[in-house]
C-alpha cells in the first residue's frame, strides 16, 4: 500500500518508472480535443514551482477560507451527528416487569396470566456497547494531473479539497463512532494512503500538510486513469477492519468515453458487496456524460455535482439518510 505524497518512482505499467520530472511529456498524452487544448494553453504552468508559496499554503488562513466555504453544512452535519448520540444515549425499556406499561411484545404471557408483562424505561446501561464498531468510511480521491491543470477552469480540485475538509470539521469529536480513510488515486497508483484509519488530522497544520501532499500528488501525477482500480480496491479494503457500517465513496473528474469506462461497469464493481455503502461521485462532466452516467449507475449511488458545495452537501445527504434509518 501506498503512502501518500509525490508519486515518483511508482512503475506506470509500461515497464519504466515515472518520475516527476517526466510531467511535461506525460500531460500532453491521449487526450480528447477539448482537454488537450485546455492543458496545451496551460502547459507551462502545470507544474509550476511551489516552493515560493509553500509556506504561504500553510498559513491559517488558507485553511479558513476552506472552513468557511462549508462552514453551514459543517454545522448542519455536526447537529445532526449530536442529535443521534443524545438519543442513542436516551433510556431504554427494561422488561419482565411486574408493573409498568404493557410489553406489546409479551402479549401471549399476558394471555396466559404472566404477571411480569410489563416494560419500563431505565437508563441505558449498554451505551458503551452500542457505540463499540465504528462506522467506516473510506473516500478515494482522485488525483490524476487533470484534477489540477482544469481547477482553474471549474474549481474540481478547491472543491475536493474543501469536502475533505468538511469531513475533517465535522467528525471531529465523533470518530468513535465515524473512522474513515482518505486515500487518492491516478495513472501512479491507486492506493495512496493520506489520512490513515484511526489516524485523522487533528490540527490545522496536519490538516493542511494532507491537502498539500494530496496537491502535489495530482500536479506530478503521469496522465491517466484510475477510477475502476481504485473503486475495486475500496470496496474490498473498507471490510478489512470490523465495523457497524461501511461507506466508499468515490469522486472522480474522469471522462466516461475519454477511459473507455463505462457506467454498469463500474456500477457492478461499487455493487460488489452488499454490507458496503458506496457511491460514485463526478465532480466535472458533460451534461451528455452525466445523463449516461447516472443511468448507469443504481439510483442514489451516482452523483454528478458542478456547484461549489454540492459534494459536501453530498456527504451530508448520505449520513443524514443513515442516521435517519439508525434511529433508536
């Protein structure tokens, strides 16, 4: 498994291994016209130098403006996530009782003139133990060269970086309950590990140093893509440690007919195994494209999103309908 960061020396399936100095050469490869002109205006600038901006990144208040970008739906979420702990912790029935309010599910003893029919609530004493699997939540990002070159036509990768930092905000507090594990994808590899099970950014200086790696990572990516590797891979690891839940998402900017993907084909592998959650998350595609796609994928498993704070809204979507289902 991969580490996150900068993917040089990873073998790119072609029996050499790239570099990221070889990025020029690799970006301007098996593209469609619309795209290659789109990296070709922006050649020289898609692997720019960062190292003058670098400490700029990791100042304060770049993470603030992504806060505040989804900073409602933060808040949203976080309400949400504390409403459902404070009723999981609510009282619950003790029954076999010689008083109390009948137990409807104890109406044959009663019939039979059992005494202790009846159920009374009690503090629950089994808190801790329902709260002892957490949810598991793995999120596949893709980081492929396109993701960086095309954000500043449409925001795809400011956008990704402001839902993972929706996911950082608003399960703080919670991963008791709510483990997830981010991970990014390209031609490179389609395991790299940035936030590891167990392990999420606690600072904001943690925080960042993941976004930024997760940057670097898509601007030194070879051209290519990784969405079906990478959806496969998830679905399985997401099972590898117990839990009460599990969820994949999986957010992509690829180009269905550009890969040569197509939809049931990716549906079949997100469907592979019924206890997994997942879903498939477009976040630039052509209105063509996103017609084919959603009909290709089971409803309220695929999602194309074009506004700036449509996938976080995405994640608040999905967890919203979980914690309604899990109502105590």
């Amino acid at each position: 498994m991969n580490q996150g960061g900068t993917p040089g020396g990873h073998n790119n399936g072609e029996g050499k291994v790239w570099r990221p100095g070889d990025a020029d050469e690799e970006l301007g490869k098996g593209h469609e016209k619309t795209e290659l002109e789109l990296y070709d205006l922006f050649e020289d600038e898609a692997i720019p130098d960062t190292s003058a901006q670098k400490l700029n990144y990791q100042e304060s208040t770049t993470y603030d403006l992504l806060r505040r970008a989804v900073a409602a739906q933060v808040a949203q979420m976080r309400e949400m996530l504390k409403n459902h702990e404070a009723k999981e912790k609510e009282r619950e029935w003790k029954r076999g009782l010689p008083d109390g309010e009948l137990d409807d599910m104890r109406l044959v003893e009663a019939a039979c003139g059992d005494q202790n029919v009846f159920r009374r609530r009690q503090d629950s004493k089994n808190a801790a133990l329902l709260a002892s699997k957490p949810k598991r939540i793995l999120i596949a990002c893709d980081l492929s060269p396109s993701m960086s070159v095309l954000d500043r036509i449409d925001d795809r990768l400011r956008r990704l970086q402001e839902a993972l930092v929706f996911i950082f905000e608003s399960f703080t507090g919670f991963m008791q309950k709510y483990d997830y594990q981010i991970t990014g994808y390209s031609a490179a590899g389609y395991d790299y590990v940035f936030v590891p099970w167990t392990k999420p950014p606690r600072s904001t200086s943690q925080r960042l140093a993941v976004l930024e790696r997760m940057v670097s990572h898509a601007r030194h990516a070879p051209s290519g893509d990784g969405t079906l590797s990478a959806t496969e891979w998830a679905v399985k690891e997401v099972r590898k440690r117990e839990g009460d839940e599990y969820f994949v998402f999986v957010i992509s900017d690829c180009e269905l007919n550009r890969h040569d993907i197509s939809p049931p084909e990716w549906n079949k592998l997100l469907m592979a195994d019924p206890q997994v959650n997942a879903y498939a998350i477009i976040i630039s595609m052509s209105s063509a494209e996103t017609k084919m796609f959603l009909d290709g994928i089971d409803k309220g498993h695929g999602f194309a999103c074009q506004e700036r704070d449509e996938l976080a809204g995405i994640f608040k979507k999905v967890f919203q309908e979980t914690l309604d289902k899990d109502k105590p």
